[in-house]
C-alpha cells in the first residue's frame, strides 16, 4: 500500500529492480548482454559500471528524506508514517 501511494508522489525508473515486485534482475541483464554485443558489433567504445550501494538508506537523514516527500507532493499520513 506504501509503495503503490508514494509512487504516485515519487515515480520511480521503469528499470527499477530492487525494493519493489517484479520479475526481478533478469531484465536488465539481457539489456547489458545486448548492449555489449551490439557494440562488440559495431566495433563501438562501451563503458559499464554497476553501484551497489551499501546501506543507502541510512546515508539519507530522516529530516531530508521528510523534506523531500513534502516537497513531491506526498500525502501528510504517508509521510507521517515513514
């Protein structure tokens, strides 16, 4: 329920994966294997990197991340409950 309402405040990437459902990463590692082909093809440059980070969540006050919903939009009762 959370998720569904802040999305309408937030919109989150299409090519989101992680915290929400869906068919998981497999999507987005067919798109990599296809991009790296295409180059390895058309004999192009390509550069990848992968961020993973760690605890993110915890990097983001409390305050900042409140601001931040306010400032979006977010319903006062969701906000209220994060």
């Amino acid at each position: 329920i959370l998720t569904t309402r802040l999305t309408k405040a937030c919109p989150i990437n299409p090519r989101q994966r992680g915290f929400i459902r869906s068919v998981g990463c497999a999507e987005n590692l067919k798109l990599v294997q296809l991009l790296i082909c295409h180059t390895k093809r058309e004999h192009l440059p390509l550069g990848v990197v992968f961020v993973d980070l760690p605890k993110a969540c915890d990097t983001v006050s409390h305050q900042r991340t409140i601001e931040a919903l306010k400032q979006k939009g977010a319903d006062h009762h969701i906000i209220t409950l994060i």
